[in-house]
C-alpha cells in the first residue's frame, strides 16, 4: 500500500495503472474511519481493480464555529485499517497540496442544497462540491463510493456528476449501524456515554415514522410531530426532522401511492450534530 501526499504523484501512479486496464475505485472520506467507511472500501475492492482510498478533513466544508479544529484526526490508525482491508493507494494532502493560495474557485450545486442540512450550514454543500470534484479530477477514478447516511450530500454530488459530465459512476451504499441502530459516524466520538445512549432515539423515531406510513398514515405533519415527541424525551435537541423527495429534496406535503421519500433529521447531542434517515417507499 502506497500512501502518497502529492498531487502530480499520485496523477502518474493512477495513470500508470490505468494504461495497464485496470479499473480504479475511489472512497473518499475525511478519515476517523469507522465500519460504515470500511463498507465502501470492501464494496470497490470487490469491484475494481484498484482501490484509492483519500483521506483530507476538508476545510472549506466547515462553517464558522463548526468542528473543524476538533474533528478526530488518527491517520496511523485509518492507515492500518486501509492496509487491513488491501486499499493499494492512500492519497493524503495537505491543505496548501490542496488548496494552493490564493484559492478562488468553487462548484456549487443550486437549490438541492436550500433543504435540509443546507438550511444550517450554508456554505457546507459548496465546499463539500469543491473538494469532491477536485478529487475526481486528481484521482480520475471510474467508480465512486458514498454512504446513504450523507444522502443529501449523495444526492448533490450525483447531480454534480451529471451536470458536469464527470466520468465516474457512482455508487451510494446503505447506512451502517451499530448494533442498538445508531447511524456510525466519526462524530459519534464526541458523545458522552449517557449521549450515546440517548442517541439511539434517532433511528427508533426513524422507525416509528416507518411504522406509521406503513399502517396508513399519510400526512407527514403529523408523523413528524410523533417523531419530535420521542426526541423531546431525550437532552437532543432538534435541527430538523423533515420528509422529502427523493430526487429534488423539497418537502411532501402528502403522501402518495409509490412516493420514494427520505425522511431524515438532525439532532444535537451535547456538542455533536448526528445525522440519519431512512428511504422509504409509500405503498
């Protein structure tokens, strides 16, 4: 395994590979790897010949106040699990390797990113474009993986692909939970040990809306109210909790027959916002 810090160096290495016909899987991720990045990492080693895998807490997707000093930083330790699972190339730059000053260009996806976590961190989904499509661009990869846990964000980068014609596919995998349902997230570090225990309250209240679609009901006001209730019975306190459309992220106002919607919310538990959603289909 390879881990490699350079730009121009790492272009040669996957360019290199590439002449030879090998297929080239990408992961990206901000490190703290956990068993939902892992996840990923099987999925393109089971599917390409080649797997890079990044490893950059990107700067420019943090807002003012926001957690990016603090975010968990162990790369010894994401470095031997990458090994573990046969990643053949780390790629590891430096903020200057990637953002070389003066920096003065950004890609932004409009209005998918006015719903849900786009309302509270503004700014966030611009920055998360930015570095995903530089890193498609350095890696040059031909499929790329992503978590259902982020799925705004899933959903923003695929629009990304399509109106930018990158040449990536994209594969969007299923959310991995610990075994009492809590969403696995690098930020589920900041928990204490009575906030992780509440935490699972989130996927429950997930569950309850599920529950409710299923026996019938089909205003998502009141399902959401049911959902905020079970929160309320927890120290969380509540940034959003919201039913969507699958494709353009606006709000349902009505559940319909065959209706694809997320339904998806976030929560802060002391100092961390975790985040979670289930898919849903209305039958």
């Amino acid at each position: 395994m390879k881990v490699i810090s350079s730009i121009s160096r790492l272009r040669r290495e996957v360019g290199l590979l590439k002449r030879k016909g090998m297929r080239v899987g990408f992961v990206p991720t901000m490190g703290a790897l956990h068993e939902g990045h892992l996840s990923l990492i099987r999925k393109a080693r089971k599917d390409n010949d080649v797997v890079v895998v990044s490893i950059f807490v990107n700067p420019t997707q943090f807002g003012p106040g926001e957690d990016f000093s603090r975010y968990p930083r162990n790369f010894k330790r994401d470095r031997a699990l990458c090994k573990a699972e046969g990643v053949d190339i780390i790629f590891y730059p430096s903020t200057e390797e990637m953002y070389p000053q003066p920096y003065r260009t950004f890609v932004e996806v409009e209005q998918l990113d006015e719903y849900l976590c786009g309302r509270s961190r503004p700014g966030h989904f611009r920055g998360v474009c930015s570095v995903v499509a530089k890193l498609f661009n350095i890696v040059s990869p031909d499929i790329a993986y992503f978590g259902q846990k982020d799925i705004q964000q899933a959903i923003i980068i695929k629009q990304m692909i399509k109106d930018l014609n990158f040449p990536v596919k994209m594969k969007i995998m299923p959310i991995v939970r610990e075994k009492d349902g809590l969403a696995m997230s690098s930020r589920n570090t900041y928990l204490s040990e009575e906030e992780r225990k509440e935490a699972t309250v989130l996927y429950r209240s997930l569950c309850l809306a599920k529950d409710m679609i299923r026996k019938g009901e089909r205003r998502p006001g009141r399902i959401i109210k049911k959902m905020q209730e079970l929160i309320e019975n927890t120290s969380g306190r509540i940034d959003y909790i919201e039913m969507v459309d699958m494709d353009s992220l606006s709000p349902i106002k009505k559940l319909k027959e065959q209706d694809r919607v997320i339904i998806a919310l976030a929560v802060w538990f002391g100092k961390a916002r975790l985040i979670d959603n289930i898919i849903v289909t209305v039958r």
